[in-house]
C-alpha cells in the first residue's frame, strides 16, 4: 500500500509525475478553506507534509520599482505593516492553523513527519519547534531549500537553482529524516543549522 503525502505550495508543479495523485486549491490564511481541505483528507492518515506555501514579504510598490534588488524591498526603512501582516499570516499563522487541522490524519500514521520548507523565518521556525514539542509521535523538521527560483520575485536572483535542482536534492532528506530530527533545521544538504 502508497503512502499518503500532502504538499502545500506545490503550484511549481512539485508531484506531478506521481500517480494516484489529487489536487486541492486551498488557501492556509482561510478557516473556511482549510475547513475543506480537513473534509478532503477527511479520515485518511497523511505519511508525510511537505509545507512549502509562503510568500517573500516584499513590498510590492517597492518591486515594480526597483527591478532586481530584492534588498531595497523588504528592508525595516521601507517594510509597511500591510506586507509585514501579510507575510506573517501567510507564513507563521497559515503554517500553525494547517499544521494543526492536518494533526487527527498524521497521528494516524505510525511514522509521520511534517517538513517544513523555511527561510530562517523565527516565527515560522518557532511553531514548527513547538510543535516537535507538544507532539512528539510526529517528526517535525524545517528545511532551509536553499535559494530557489521559485516565482516568490520577479526577477532571477544571481545563484538561484531550479526548482527541480532543488525537489532532487531534498527528498532523499526527507525520506531520511525522522523523530530523531525533530525540532532540528536543515540546509539543503543536510547539514544542521544553528537559530
């Protein structure tokens, strides 16, 4: 019997050569469409998230602006609290509330685990550590991918690798990782990194 894995942000087109596979546009700011997304796993043990949905937090004005540097965009001088509120629903709050309405499925699996694709987000970073805490029968692990073309700006940032550069480098981590890394952060070659 097929594992049952779940990818959040997998509009690059992350999964499409597998089989038995089902897509669900789902929204991890929305109760309501993470409501959908719980009627859609509804009893069904998940062997492995991967969380990969997030969002830069760049100031859009700021990147039609200033075409190619990222830092002029999400700099503490020109950051608006719209961006900042934005980036952190997205990418803290969305991970907490889609991790924790996906718990009942993955304590139904005898050896889960949770991967969360992370940019040394603190925020993001803590819940994901809390969680590896407060639920220890799954294996959390945050993964830094690496810097990855990704479409989350407009422009190609210099030594970005592709997408698929990077799914090929990071799932035979994550078929490796397991309760012994739990709470742990990793590069995109699987060394450990310090937060």
């Amino acid at each position: 019997m097929g594992r049952t894995v779940l990818v959040s942000g997998a509009a690059s087109g992350l999964g499409d050569e597998a089989e038995n596979i089902e897509f669900l546009q789902v929204d991890i700011t929305s109760e309501s469409s993470l409501k959908d997304l719980a009627a859609f796993v509804a009893d069904k043990p998940i062997d492995l998230l991967i969380h990969s949905a997030g969002i830069r937090g760049l100031v859009p004005d700021l990147e039609r602006l200033h075409h190619g540097d990222i830092a002029a965009c999400e700099t503490l001088a020109v950051m608006t609290p719209e961006t900042m509120q934005k980036t952190f629903a997205v990418n803290s709050v969305g991970t907490f509330n889609l991790i924790r309405g996906l718990l009942p499925n993955l304590r139904k699996s005898p050896d889960s685990k949770v991967v969360v694709i992370s940019s040394r987000m603190a925020a993001q970073n803590a819940i994901v550590k809390s969680f590896s805490i407060d639920v220890p029968e799954v294996a959390f692990v945050l993964c830094h991918p690496g810097r990855v073309e990704t479409g989350l700006v407009q422009w190609k940032e210099e030594g970005a690798i592709s997408v698929e550069e990077s799914v090929n480098g990071l799932l035979p981590l994550i078929e490796k990782w397991g309760k012994a890394d739990s709470g742990k952060f990793y590069d995109r070659f699987g060394e450990p990194i310090l937060w």
